[in-house]
C-alpha cells in the first residue's frame, strides 16, 4: 500500500497534537534530549540507505550537479520566504491568528523537506515505508511541543502533509509505466543512497552539528534518473 507511510506519519501528527494539548510546558532539556535522540536515530536510517550504493560516482555526481541546481535556484531561500509570506498573509486576521500560525509554522516544517521527499518516493517505488513512519514518529513529537505553544492549529497541518506526500508517493507507483525495470532497480538503489546521504545531513542539522542546506540538493535526486540515461545512452562512468 503506497500510502500507508503517509496516513501513518499524518496519524502521528494527530496524536502528537493531541498530547500536547495536556502540555503547558515542557522543561527545554527534555526536549533537547530527545531531538538528540531522534537525530542519532535518523542518522541511522540515512547511513543504512546510503550504504546500498552500487555506483559512487552516481550518487557523487548527482549530489554535485544537484547541488549547483539548487543553489542556483536558491531553493531552500524560496521555500523559507515562500512560507514567510504565507504566514504573514493567514496570521493577519486577529481572530484567527492563533489556529493560522500554529497551523502555517507545523506546515512547514512537517512539509518542506528532504525527509517527505525520499520517505514518498521510497513508499511508491518500493513499498518501503520506514524513512515515512520514522519521519511520522519525528513530527508526532514536534507537534506535541509545537501545540503546547501554538495551540490546535498545528492539527490542520496534517491536510497539506497527506496532500502533498501521498501525491508524490502515487506518482511515484507509475514510474515503471514508463521506465525500463532493470533501468527501475538501478534508480531506486542510487536515489536510495542519495537520499540517505541527505538523511544522514538532516540528523546531523537536528544534532545542531551542522547547518546543510537541504532543500538545495534534493534536484540531486532528479540528477540521478538523468545521470543513469546518461550512463545507459552514452556509456559512461
């Protein structure tokens, strides 16, 4: 079932929200405790993708030239003002304010991502579900303390989050349609890989390690199909 990651990581985010309900404050060292924790877990899951390599030089590539693509697109800047002007565009009405920001700050950080990318794609192509329901796991928890301040509004980000994820995983289930499966395999086990190397840079970002920009590698993706038709075309690497 394509979407059962998506539905899994959207229930988390139900039940995080309504646990935080309960939850005035929650003590600052309980939450770094366990975002430390949660960063070494998806660490984890980034280094075992990753490990599933067959071409280096593939997922090299893609990550340089996807990287270019991105920083030459200022993805992760658009995306961050993009998500600016929506909140200042719902925030304004006084009676709403509440709902509209808890709802707009979950939104983005439940939607933009390397994780909601990889995690639907890994759903659709391989019926893979563990990057998703990790990621479903991760917003339970960020819901919970983000309603504790915010309010119920964070719930609501659960329609953009199904919309947006279960979209690209059912995309994702019509590739072969199109692609050769031997030319399939070969897509999924180096985006895999490269996914996981961006996984492994969003645990490191929750360990306050580092400061990877993202957003701006995930054309890498994209740049593994196109580098693997080029492989397949030309012969090379």
């Amino acid at each position: 079932m394509a979407l059962l990651g998506t539905l899994v990581n959207g229930a988390c985010i139900v039940a995080g929200t309504l646990i935080g309900l309960f939850f005035t404050k929650i003590p600052e060292r309980f939450k770094e405790t366990v975002m430390s924790g949660v960063g070494l877990a998806v660490i984890l899951i980034g280094l075992q993708m990753a490990f599933e390599v067959n071409s280096i030089v593939i997922v090299l590539l893609s990550l340089l030239s996807g990287a270019l693509v991105g920083e030459a697109l200022y993805l992760e800047d658009r995306l961050e003002a993009a998500g600016h002007w929506i909140e200042r565009k719902f925030a304004k009405p006084e009676e709403s304010s509440g709902i509209a920001e808890g709802f707009i700050t979950a939104s983005l950080i439940f939607v933009i991502g390397a994780l909601s990318v990889i995690g639907a794609l890994d759903g659709g192509l391989r019926n893979d579900h563990e990057v998703l329901i990790t990621k479903g796991i991760i917003d339970g928890f960020v819901a919970m303390v983000l309603t504790s301040t915010l309010g119920i509004g964070v719930i609501f980000s659960v329609i953009p989050v199904v919309l947006y994820q279960g979209s690209i995983a059912l995309l994702a289930t019509q590739i072969n349609r199109w692609v050769p499966e031997d030319m399939l395999d070969l897509f999924i086990t180096e985006m895999t890989a490269t996914g996981g190397l961006m996984i492994v840079a969003i645990g490191l970002n929750i360990l306050n390690l580092t400061k990877i920009r993202v957003a701006n590698l995930l054309p890498a993706l994209i740049m593994v199909g196109v580098l693997l038709y080029l492989q397949q075309l030309l012969g090379w690497f």
